[in-house]
C-alpha cells in the first residue's frame, strides 16, 4: 500500500518565488498550453481537411474526439506510471513524443491516417496533462506560492483551450492546415528544454516502489474510454443507439470491475481509501462540475456566435476574450475568498458563480453579446476560485509518492465533465432544435428557436452544475490556506 506521507514533503530544490521559477514554470506552462491548445486548435479546420482528405462528417468529427478519448481515457494510468519511474522523465518522454508526432501530419494523406495520428497525440498529451500540474506543485514548499504557481497554469491552460479556434482560424488565412499541428514539435522542443534543466529531478524516496498495477490500468482505460464513448455516442447517434447503451453497459461493468480490483489489489493503481478524505472527494466532484459549466458554455456560444449571430470563426474566438480577461485578474478576488471565508465557502460561493451564469446566459442568450459577456466574467470568477482551490487541495491531500495521480485524477474530473457538458449541450439542442444546424443566413424563426432551445439548456445545465459543484465543496475543510489535508 501507499504511504502516508503527505504531499508537502520537500523536493530536492524549491523555489522562493514565481520569478525565481520562471524558466521551469514557463516550461511546464507550454507544455500546459500546446497539449490544451491542440483540444480545440483544428476544430476550426475541419471543413478545410475535409476538402483536402475527402472525409465525410463522421470521419471529421472523429479527428477531435479521437485525440480526447485517448487523452481523457489514459490520464490515470499516465499518472500512475510517473509516480513509479519519475514524473520529470515520463513528461520528457511525452513532450519528445508530442513533438515527434505532431511533424508526421506532413505525411498524412487520408482522414483514417490523420485519426490515428490524433489518436496517438492523445496518448503523448496524456503523459503530460497530469505530471505538468505535479511538477508546478513540487517546485514551491510555501502554499501561496504553490496557489499562484497553480492559478497561473489554469490560466494559460484555459488560455489554450478558449484561443484554439481563434488562432487556427488567423493561421489557416496565411498557411495550410497540416501546420496547426507541425508547429508542436518546436514547441515542444523549447518546453523540453526547460524541464530538462529547471526542474529538479524526482528523488527515490518522492516515488512509490509499488508494482505497476495493469488490470486497474486497463480497467481505467476501459471505464473512462467507454464513458466518454459513450458521451459522445449519445449525441452522434442517440441515447437509445445499439452501439450508445452498449457503451454505457460496458463502461459500468468496467467500472464495477475496477472497484472491485482496487479493493483487493495489494499495490492499487487509485488507492480507493483516499476518497474517505473529504477533499480528495469533494475537489474531484467539484471539479467535474466546473468543467461541464466551462465545457457547455464554450460549445453553446460557438454555435450561438457563429450560426445564430453569423459572425466568422475569428470574431466568435475573440467573443469569448472575457473569459480570459476574468482569469487574470480575478486572482486577488479568488484569493481573497478562500483566505477570508476558507475553502468550502469560497468554493460554495464558485459554485453559486457558476449556476447564477448559466442562469444569466438561459435568459440572456436573446438580450444581446452584453448580457453574455457578463455571464462570461460570472462563470469565471467561479471557475478561477473552484478550480484553483480544488486542484491544489486535492493534489495536497494525496500521499507525497502519489502526487501524479492526484493529478490525474484531477485532470479526469475535468475531462470527464467536459465530455458530459458538451453532450448535454449537444443531446438538448437537437432535441429542442433541430439535429442538423444549417448554414448560411438562419431565418428568423429559425434564430427564434435556437433562442428557445438554448434559454432551456442553460437553465437545465444551471441546476446540474450547482448541485454538482456545490455538492463537492461541501466536503472540503474550512482551511484558510492550501492545507486540505489536515481536516
């Protein structure tokens, strides 16, 4: 089993402050940036790669969900495995093999081709989601420092993810799509660079000795894979789908049999007792609420700018700016929350944020860009305070050789609930609209029901993500700093 050590245990070299930090937070903040980027970076080409590869629709929207399965289904097993060889050495190895993959675009001449190399981009982005926010937290011993280190990864994080379609849709008016990707392995370069030689090192008594645990690995796999499938089956396909409650029955009996492996397995790849401590539990569940909150109102609002409104790929892009204006400098307002309230009221107070914006948008989306952009800066102050907070609680609360994994299963709370949030955004808008958007100029009756369809799916969503965000801040502690674990 595990030991108990916490994770504040010191690294072989920390740092007394961000800019002392700079070149290895910098580094893992690109990291960050180019395997959260590429979630959303060739959405915007789609149409482009379907002319030149000859693929059809399924084809296409298979170049974006392969590389999220692969990612969302192996965060786990990346985590586990960086905390029995080395976090600092797995990353290497993922950023060498992002890097590497992403310049074999230039030899892709089929959109099957181009699926598996996206495929693959997920497994490379896999090893390195979870071991970059473990890393940024090794480097400092003192707790605001580690909170600041964490708020500045989500928000170049966040960053990646809102600018992907604006910045392919500014490059594909100069260059051909292939370089969306080619220009991830100097990226990569740079960011390995960095690690290499600003990030300490793993120290033996920092890792677990325990065995690598492959039926829980492939358990994992299978459960996470087949629930995210299974997300995705449901809109493409419908929920009442062969292939949909296929993979929902396959995801819950591959999730009953990782439970029951955990309990029994003498090395376990998630120590399952870890969810007794209330802020491993709550952090994970608040979380996923957060990230179906984010991941609903990016999807809603690309389809509401670009059809409904018709503004191009590059104004809708740049429509959602308030959101990363919010996460700079909401970072005073968050920190002051949890100083003066403590972790489960200021978390309880995000949470409110974001159920109150998904409130706002269900009747705004009809009132005009300003009442959205309001919401917007609603959502994120509750996404920049829940976020943070739980992402370094949880990480906090988990044993010092398991960090990793604490990570991983952070980095699957939130791929998990991103998946849901754009399923049920997907799922509701068909039902409520139409299956099939049309392009081109949208009749007023058209606009009128979309209006419709979207005043009810935020306020469905509004409901779902307060009871799931304010539910998981429930159980954390009334700490006042970052120490989850002391509860």
């Amino acid at each position: 089993m595990t030991t108990t050590t916490t994770a504040t245990a010191p690294s072989s070299r920390t740092y007394t402050s961000l800019a002392a930090a700079w070149i290895p937070l910098a580094a893992l903040c690109l990291a960050f940036f180019v395997e959260m980027v590429d979630n959303t970076l060739l959405s915007i080409a789609l149409p482009t790669i379907g002319r030149d590869l000859g693929g059809g629709t399924t084809s296409l929207q298979w170049v974006t969900g392969a590389y999220s399965l692969t990612f969302g289904g192996l965060l786990l097993t990346a985590g586990s495995v960086a905390d029995r060889f080395g976090r600092r050495r797995v990353l290497l190895m993922g950023l060498a093999a992002f890097g590497s993959l992403s310049l074999l675009v230039l030899a892709v001449t089929s959109t099957g081709e181009l699926i598996a190399l996206r495929a693959a981009l997920g497994i490379a982005a896999a090893a390195m989601a979870p071991i970059t926010n473990s890393l940024v937290f090794r480097l400092f011993d003192d707790k605001t420092l580690r909170m600041r280190a964490m708020t500045v990864m989500i928000v170049v994080g966040m960053a990646g993810f809102v600018l992907g379609p604006v910045l392919g849709g500014t490059a594909l008016a100069h260059v051909r799509w292939e370089w969306l990707l080619v220009v991830n392995a100097p990226i990569a370069l740079i960011a390995c660079i960095g690690v290499r030689f600003g990030v300490p090192a793993d120290r033996p008594d920092g890792l677990t000795k325990d065995r690598l645990d492959l039926p829980g690995a492939a358990l994992s796999i299978a459960t996470i894979g087949l629930a995210c499938w299974s997300l995705t089956s449901g809109v493409d396909h419908g929920w009442l789908s062969g292939v949909t409650v296929a993979s929902i029955i396959g995801a819950i009996v591959a999730g009953a049999a990782f439970v029951w492996h955990e309990r029994r397995s003498a090395a376990p790849m998630l120590d399952l007792r870890l969810f007794s401590n209330g802020a491993v539990r709550g952090a994970a569940i608040a979380q996923a609420g957060t990230s179906i909150a984010m991941a609903s109102v990016m999807f809603g609002l690309i389809l509401h700018f670009q059809y409904a409104y018709g503004w191009s790929p590059v104004k809708a892009g740049l429509a959602n700016l308030p959101i990363i204006v919010t996460m700079l400098v909401a970072t005073p307002l968050s920190e002051w929350l949890a100083s003066r309230f403590g972790h489960r009221v200021a978390c309880l107070i995000g949470a409110a944020c974001l159920a109150g914006s998904l409130a706002g948008l269900s009747w705004g989306v009809s009132h005009g860009y300003a009442v959205i952009a309001v919401s917007m800066v609603v959502m994120t102050i509750g996404l920049r305070t829940v976020m943070t907070i739980c992402a370094v609680a949880l990480v906090d609360a988990m044993p010092a050789n398991r960090t990793s994994i604490g990570a991983a299963l952070n980095d699957t709370a939130q791929e998990v609930g991103t998946s849901f949030g754009t399923a049920v955004v997907g799922t509701l808008i068909a039902a409520l609209v139409t299956a099939q958007l049309p392009t081109g100029t949208w009749s007023s009756g058209l606009v009128d029901s979309f209006f419709h369809g979207e005043r009810i799916t935020y306020a469905v969503l509004a409901v779902i993500v307060g009871l799931i965000a304010g539910g998981g801040a429930l159980t954390l502690t009334n700490s006042r700093s970052t120490d989850e674990h002391g509860s």
